[in-house]
C-alpha cells in the first residue's frame, strides 16, 4: 500500500526517524540550498579577506595600521547602517533583498579584481570597498538570518542556526588555507574573481525558492526601529542576552588579536604552532555548533546560553594561566564551544521572542555586535595588552564577563527559564 504524507513548508519529509538527529534541519529542501550556496560562498569571502590583508601588507610593507584601517572602516558601515539594514528587511520581501546584496557583493569583488588586475589599486580605493562591502553586509546579514525561519519549522530553528554556524565555523578553517593557494597561484586579482563566482550558489539557490507572502511593516523604517528596539527592552530575556553577549564580543579580545601575543611572548611558538591555536578555536566552535544540532528543539536556551558563557570564562581563564601549548590547545578548543553556544542560543532567541514581521531589524542588533562591538572591543583590549601583558588582560577579561553572567544567573530566572 502506498501512503503519502505531507508536510508544512511545501516539501515532502521523511520519517525524523531516518534522518540524523544532529542535520535535521536539511531536510528541508529550500533550507539545504541556500545552507550549501552559502557554504561555497562564505569560502570565496575567506580566501577574499586573506588575499585583501595580503595585498594591503604588500602595497603598505607591512603596515599593521594599515590594515587595521580596513577594519575599521568596514566596521564603521556597521555601525553607520545595521539597524537601517533591519528595519528594510522587514519592509520588503527579504528573498529579494538578499538577492540584490549578493550581487552587490559579487560586483564589489569584481569591480576589486579588476582594479587590482590592471595595476591601479591604492589603498583609499580598498578602503572604499571595504566600506562599501560593509554597507551591503549591514542590510545583507540580518534578512539573511530572518529569513531562516520561514525554511524550517520553529522546532528545527535551533537545529537550522546552529547548521549555519558551524558551517561559517568550518569554512574558516579551509577558506584562508584556500586563499593562500589560490594566491599564489593566480594572484590577488584571480582570487577576487573567484570570490565573485562564489556567489552564483548562494543566488541560484535564492533564485529557485518559493515563499508564501509574509506581512511586512508598513512603517517608516526609523518608526519600526524604534518599535523594535522598545519590544526588546520589554522584554525579560532579551536584554539581559544580548549585553550579555555583547559583553563577551566586547571584553573578549578576538583570537586575531590574541593569539599572535601569545604564540611569541608567552608560549614562545612558531608560525605553525600559532597555526595550530587558530585551529584549535575553529574546531571548537565547529564541536560547539554540532552539539547545539545535536539537541532536541525544546532544549532549554536559556540554560544553554549560560552554560555557553560559563565554558567561555573557565576556558579563557584557564589559557591565560597556561603556559603549556597543549593545554592552550585544549583550552581553547573549548573557549570555541562555549562561544558557539552563546552566539547560537543569542540568535535562536532573539528570532522566537518576537513577532515574524521584526524579526530583521531584531536581528540587526546581533549584526552590530558581531561586527561593530567585536572590531570597537579590541582597540582597549589591545591598550591593555601594551601596558599590563596579554596574560594579565586575558584573566581581567574573563572575570568581566564571568561577574556579568554570575549576576544574570542569580538575579534573573527568567533567562534561566527561556
């Protein structure tokens, strides 16, 4: 006899039975495209972003402060547009929006590739790009993530986001490994191209979908702004998780900044074993992120998201008094868990505690942490190093955050409940 089923989000499921517990959120068809086009194109932003850091020190022998400019720039268009990248996500239809900043981006990495390619490349026009491509990203990033919801069903939300982080998590390991190959063999200028192919997966993928129409806003965009910004303040959890994290991004000095203090000054290692600490984050978050999968859709988040920031304090406590590169290693390893967990939980609950139609200019605020208060938090956390030592600013820096999320714990069971 045969027997058809049917299923919500207009595909056809198996029995969760036959699909592993841990990738759940694959199954659904629409998800698992934009999922792979994203994968290949977060690989050619990687091998980008080393290729660009590698031009930038070759045009400016070796000027750290140089290439520091970048990122300050393209953080500033975060700062400059995030929450205005929300609130348009939730105007128009965010499949469409998503669209046009990928190809926006594509454009962006061609017009570098060529500039590049015909020997004409300075150093303001990088810094244009760079703010440019971070204008894109502030209205790119949250339709990206408000989109999710409407591919899985809310009991596969948590499954589909932390899908996605480890996906990000484990194309850094091999995206940068990758730019330096393709660099060496076709040039900064082929690698900006290829960056610009990357992005035909992610646009196919959006191109085939099928969406039921969802409302939207009909509000100006600084109204939705402020109406979203009111709801989370209201709210029990949200504030409470979002500085929380914020904290975490802020007073955690990044590994781009950290480890190379480290491997020289403290552990005394080699550019192969700094590689290695690198690493040791990466596999971290990517551990973190399958266990995340690997949970049932009501799993606590709010406990999650404190157990997440508990291993972020033992562990970056623990490799500030580490003198050992194997237990750095190991401690590291679990400093990526723990911050994998808060930035997934973050995520997760920001997109079920309100209403569909907020949910991009919601999400725009973790945009702003990531890569607005991350880039801000290293500017102190790197004077603290110059005057006190990285060991001294690692310890004060997981005490910071260990206070605050000591104090949430104890005087809020509302998150404890979430």
């Amino acid at each position: 006899m045969k027997i058809s089923q049917t299923r919500s989000f207009g595909n056809t499921a198996r029995e969760k039975s036959t699909v592993c517990r841990t990738f759940r959120a694959l199954q659904h068809r629409q998800f698992r495209r934009l999922w792979v086009g994203l994968g290949i194109s977060a690989i050619g932003t990687w091998m980008q972003i080393v290729a660009l850091s590698l031009l930038v020190l070759r045009m400016m022998r070796g000027s750290a402060f140089a290439l520091g400019s970048v990122s300050l720039v393209q953080a500033s268009a975060f700062f400059l547009f995030a929450l205005l990248g929300g609130g348009l996500a939730d105007r128009i239809e965010k499949r469409k929006l998503l669209i046009f900043t990928q190809s926006a981006s594509a454009g962006l990495s061609v017009v570098l590739g060529v500039l590049t390619w015909a020997g004409v490349i300075q150093l303001w026009m990088i810094l244009v790009i760079s703010f440019l491509n971070g204008t894109v990203l502030s209205f790119d990033q949250p339709a990206r993530n408000a989109l999710i919801p409407q591919l899985v069903p809310d009991t596969d939300l948590v499954n589909a986001t932390s899908l996605q982080t480890t996906l990000f998590n484990g194309v850094s390991v091999i995206g940068p490994v990758l730019g330096g190959l393709a660099v060496r063999l076709m040039g900064f200028a082929g690698n900006f191209f290829l960056n610009a192919a990357s992005f035909v997966a992610v646009l196919t993928a959006l191109y085939a979908m099928r969406l039921p129409a969802q409302p939207v806003n009909s509000r100006s965009i600084l109204t939705g702004i402020r109406e979203a910004l009111a709801t989370v303040r209201r709210d029990a959890v949200l504030p409470w998780v979002l500085t929380g994290y914020g904290s975490l991004l802020f007073f955690g000095p990044s590994p781009a900044l950290m480890l190379p203090f480290y491997s020289m000054r403290v552990l005394h290692l080699g550019p192969a074993r700094l590689g290695l600490l690198f690493s040791s984050v990466g596999l971290g978050s990517i551990v973190g992120g399958l266990i995340v999968a690997s949970l049932k859709g009501d799993a606590p988040k709010g406990r999650l998201y404190l157990a997440g920031i508990l291993t972020w304090v033992i562990s970056l406590a623990s490799f500030g008094v580490s003198r050992w590169p194997w237990v750095s290693m190991v401690a590291l390893l679990f400093l990526g868990v723990g911050q994998t967990f808060a930035a997934t939980t973050t995520i997760t609950l920001l997109q079920t505690r309100v209403r569909n139609q907020m949910r991009g200019r919601v999400m725009s605020l973790n945009t702003l942490l990531l890569m607005g208060v991350r880039p801000l938090g290293d500017f102190p956390v790197g004077a603290s190093i110059s005057l006190i030592g990285a060991p001294a600013t690692v310890s004060v820096s997981a005490a910071l955050v260990g206070v605050y999320g000591a104090i949430t714990f104890i005087t809020r069971p509302s998150v404890r409940s979430a």
